[in-house]
C-alpha cells in the first residue's frame, strides 16, 4: 500500500464484519453503502492476483517519486523572433486544455511571442468555427489543443496547404510527429503508460481486490483510447471487477456527472470501491452527489484521474475530498515545450523528441503542491533559446 489511504482497510474489515452480523440477524440497515456481495468486500487477507498485484505496487512506488530531474532538451535553436501563435482549444473548461494554454502564454512571454486562445466550446462546430477563424488570422503557428484534427480536416488542409505548422496537445494518440494528419509533433505524455499506471494504483491500492468504476468522454478519440486501455489493464487482475463503464462527454460533465453518480452509488453500493477517469474534471462534478450520499471524503470509493492534474484535483487530494490521487499531465512544461516545439519549426529544425514521463500525486507526496512538473525545465529551455 502506499500511504494516501492506509487506515481504510480495518475500517473497511469492520464495517463489512457489522454488515454481515446485521445480515445474519437478517437487519438489513445501517449498513454504510449497503451490504451487497462482489469486488472489493476484502481489501484485507491474500491478494486476488498475486504477480499482476506485486508489479502493481513496483510501478506505483516508482511513479510517486516527486523529484524528478529534468530528462529533456538541452540544446536546439536560439529564439526565433516576431512570431504570433494561436492556440485553438476543444474547450477552455477542460482544465488540461486549459493548463496547458497557460504555459503557451507563460512561455510565450519569455521568448517574445504573441499567443491568441481562440475557445471551440467543446462542441464539433465550435471547434470547426475556432479552427477556421484561426486559419483566417494566418499566424505563424496554431496549436491544436485537446481535440481530433480528423474533425477539422479542412482547416487542417488549409493549414497544412498555406505552410502554418500544426502542433497538437494530445490531439492524436502518440507523442511526436504525425503524417496523417501532418501536424509537426504532438504533445501528450504516453497514453498507454498513464492508462498502465491508473490501472496499476487501483490493483496496488486494493490488493488487487476493487469493484471499479470507469468514467470516459467517448467522443474524444484520445480518451476514448486511453480509456479502453485502462479497462485492459483492470482485467489483468482476476480480482478486479469493472461495474460500469460511464460515457460523459467533458462539456455535459458539470449536469450529468452528479446525476450518474447517485444512480451508481444506488446501483453498486459497498462493491464500489475505486474510480478512474480520463479527467480529474469528473471528481469535481461528483463530489456533490457524494457528499449528498453521505460518502466519506477520504473515501472508498477511492478515485483517480488519469489525467489531468489541474490544481482543483491537487486541493482535492491534498484535503482528501473524493479523490484519492491523479497522473497528472505536466501542463505547464508541455505549454513550454510547444512553445520550443514551433521555435524548431520555424528554424528549420526537427522535432525535440521529448516526452514526459509519468507520475502519480497522492496526499503524501504532493507536499501541499497544487501541480506538478520535472524540475528545471523552464530554465533548460530559457538556455536553449538565450532568454
């Protein structure tokens, strides 16, 4: 176990010990969640996969190491100057998409550029509107933030065809560039490592025991992917259980996340015991419907986000309100790193490469931050661009 939650398990023991003495005497209430059979009734006693369960633990223990060094660019081209760069979100009330416009603009002040956010709402015309009106203003670079390019197709051929390199935060599946569609790289750390890694923590945090829910936006091809490898990596565990596998888009999330949760809650009761999302957005929106259950903050069921770590999930973790912990998205290095991503661009040169490896942030090494990033980035790229 690894010390965000260490007191459940008695608790959990003894709760479940009062459910079965109230069964027997065939009382069927006051039991906290209800008294149903199934996955995560035992958190306590041999693991349900022993092997898988032990990995599981290797991994988590890795991934929570805070102070990681910076593994990233060290040289490439000085500062191009006079740029203007336009950063088209899917929607800005999706806070990875939204961090990591923060670190576009933050970056962009340090090199010297202009950055113009231009907000697809979160709906396909939305986006489409966006995508156009930033072809119009033909900068020198647009960043395709947190949606398909497939549902831009046009203005992504416009793009392409007026020689305006297109740079994608997770907007295809794998980091680095892409031919089709001809974006110059993608941002993203690896999905199938932050997929391997959510699953990992549920398997090691429940000794390989959980009843679990999974919250995914279908729409969106990258969560949509990266949720279908988490549910891979639950069912290597054989005493693991997916109760439900939620479909919220991230723009409906805020109406019918706490309306999805109270009937869940209803449906499963004590066999849910873990969660997993594809955004830590989703924890904000249920929090209300659990507190109007009467769940504990602390938990179970026992939430992660997989991805994006914004600082709502950080002060979620770190007061131990309904979310337990995330694998965060390094949002601002990655606004940096596009940001030197379009300065190799507009040098001529190749794509850096880098990718950002993956972390989990618990109450017990977050130390009270409310993001988190590799250290010394800001002033390797700094160096590399003579600012």
């Amino acid at each position: 176990m690894h010390g965000n939650h260490k007191p459940h398990p008695p608790v959990v023991k003894a709760r479940l010990a009062l459910c079965g003495l109230l069964v027997t005497a065939t009382v069927l209430v006051g039991c906290e969640r209800g008294s149903s059979g199934g996955a995560g009734e035992s958190p306590t006693g041999p693991s349900g996969c022993p092997a898988v369960h032990s990995e599981a633990q290797a991994a988590v223990t890795r991934a929570e190491k805070s102070d990681v060094p910076w593994g990233g660019p060290t040289s490439g081209p000085a500062a191009v100057s006079g740029k203007t760069i336009v950063y088209v979100a899917q929607t800005m009330t999706n806070p990875g998409v939204a961090g990591a416009a923060d670190g576009v603009r933050h970056a962009a002040r340090v090199i010297g550029w202009n950055v113009r956010v231009i907000d697809g709402g979160g709906t396909p015309a939305g986006i489409q509107a966006a995508m156009s009106q930033a072809v119009s203003l033909k900068p020198s670079g647009i960043v395709i933030g947190g949606f398909d390019p497939g549902s831009t197709s046009q203005q992504v051929a416009q793009a392409n065809a007026q020689g305006i390199p297109l740079i994608g935060w997770h907007a295809v599946a794998a980091p680095g560039p892409s031919r089709r569609p001809e974006l110059f790289t993608n941002v993203t750390t690896r999905v199938e490592e932050v997929a391997r890694i959510s699953a990992q923590w549920i398997i090691s945090d429940s000794n390989g025991r959980a009843g679990v829910v999974l919250i995914t936006d279908a729409s969106i091809p990258f969560a949509r992917n990266k949720s279908e490898l988490i549910r891979k990596g639950l069912a290597t565990c054989s005493g693991v259980k997916l109760l439900s596998y939620e479909n919220i888009p991230i723009p409906d999330a805020s109406s019918r996340t706490p309306r999805e949760i109270s009937s869940l809650l209803s449906r499963f009761q004590s066999r849910w015991t873990h969660s997993v999302a594809i955004n830590d957005l989703y924890f904000a929106d249920a929090a209300p419907a659990f507190r109007a259950a009467g769940e504990n903050g602390s938990g179970p069921p026992f939430n992660i986000g997989a991805g994006d770590g914004d600082p709502s999930a950080f002060q979620r973790i770190n007061s131990r309100q309904y979310q337990a912990a995330t694998v965060p998205e390094p949002l601002s290095l990655q606004g940096w790193q596009i940001v030197d991503e379009f300065n190799r661009a507009f040098a001529g040169r190749p794509a850096s490469g880098y990718v950002a490896p993956v972390h989990v942030s618990t109450a017990d090494n977050s130390d009270g931050a409310t993001s988190w990033d590799p250290s010394g980035y800001q002033e390797a790229y700094r160096k590399i661009w003579g600012r």
